[in-house]
C-alpha cells in the first residue's frame, strides 16, 4: 500500500491504493477465460438424409395412393383445400370430412410468401381448433 505524505490540506498520511496487483489478477483471469471459453463449446452432430439429387428418377407413387391434402392460403387470404376454394367457415368441416376418409390423418399447410404472418397464424389456429393435425410444407409449392 502506499502512503500520500505531501500536501498542504490538512495535512496527515493518507492512504493510496496500488493498482498494479489488481491488474495482475484480472490479466490472469482474462487470460484463463480466454482459453477456457472455446473448450466449453458444445458439438451437437445431425444425420440428416441427404437431399435426393434433381437427375435422379424418384419412383412413382402407387396407383391405389391418395394426393396430400393441402391448405393454402394466397397473399389475398383466398382459402384452398388442394386448390379448391373454400369459405373460411367451412374450412374445418371439409378438412374433418376429408380425413375421415383417409388413414394418414394429417393435412399440410402452404402459404404465399406475402401472407402476413398473423394472417397464416389464424389459418392454422382454425384448422387446429379442429382437431387436426397440421404439417407445415418447408418449400412453397409451385402454383
């Protein structure tokens, strides 16, 4: 520790405290976490199926399988069950009836890319208030 012996202010010893251990200790830490932090990284690793290549012929469906049933919502919010127009209020019923029919239960959801996003929310709130089980289709499908 040192001491402030001078002055003219009342005079007395003072004391003044030396910060060069202070910076040694937090040079030290800085450097510790510096090393540290890259080893507490942790590697999550993923076998996700490569992506079927475009010159390769994908083998056709089977004659007896149905098509996917589709929502989809336009950027003029026009309801399409698999590209039939439907009123909103009958979207759930036609969903349900549809489903009935088929064994896969589920129904794929598309929308336009200027689609609000509330918009799309509220579609898919209808048709899960249905009780329907809804896929959301990664790629927008070609109109």
């Amino acid at each position: 520790m040192a001491f402030d012996v001078g002055g003219n202010k009342g005079g007395g010893v003072r004391p003044t405290m030396n910060v060069t251990p202070l910076v040694d200790v937090v040079l030290v830490l800085l450097i510790i976490f510096m090393v540290v932090t890259p080893l507490m990284t942790k590697n999550l690793w993923m076998n996700v199926p490569a992506k079927p290549d475009k010159t390769e012929a994908t083998p056709p469906p089977p004659p007896d399988a149905k098509p996917p049933v589709v929502l989809t919502v336009d950027k003029a919010g026009t309801l399409r069950i698999n590209h039939e127009e439907v009123p909103r209020d009958q979207v759930v019923t036609r969903l349900q009836r549809m489903l009935n029919a088929r064994a896969d239960k589920i129904v794929f959801f598309d929308a336009s890319d200027a689609v609000p996003y509330g918009s799309a929310m509220e579609v898919l709130d209808l048709a899960r208030g249905g009780n329907i089980t809804v896929a959301v289709l990664p790629d927008r499908l070609a109109d």
